[in-house]
C-alpha cells in the first residue's frame, strides 16, 4: 500500500486537516478541531498548521 499525505482539495484554509483527516480516514472535523484545541492552548495548533501548509504538498491532482 502506497499511502502518502497531501493537502485536499477538499479544504478550507490550505487544505491540511481535510488532508490528514484523508491520510488517517477520519472526519475532517475531528481533525479541525484538534487544531482549534491545540490553537488555544498557547499557539501550538497555529505553528503546527502554518508549518503543515509548507511541508505537505498539493495533491498530484492538483497540479493540473
């Protein structure tokens, strides 16, 4: 099984908690709001995400 992980095109900011949730096969929404948890205890839901956004790339569909 080749899985990898990428940013959806099924997003809402960039694309990485649709992405993640994708990888995982999870609901979105559980992923979103781990960032927003995560976000509100000190900032680390914000640089997890902004550093998400620069590392994971765009779907290979997406290059189209």
């Amino acid at each position: 099984m080749d899985k990898r992980l990428y940013k959806s095109t099924n997003k809402m900011v960039a694309g990485v908690c649709a992405g993640v949730a994708e990888y995982f096969d999870i609901d979105p929404t559980l992923v979103r709001l781990g960032f927003v948890l995560l976000g509100g205890l000190g900032g680390t839901g914000i640089m997890l995400y902004i550093i998400a956004t620069l590392i994971i790339p765009r779907a290979p569909e997406d290059f189209n």
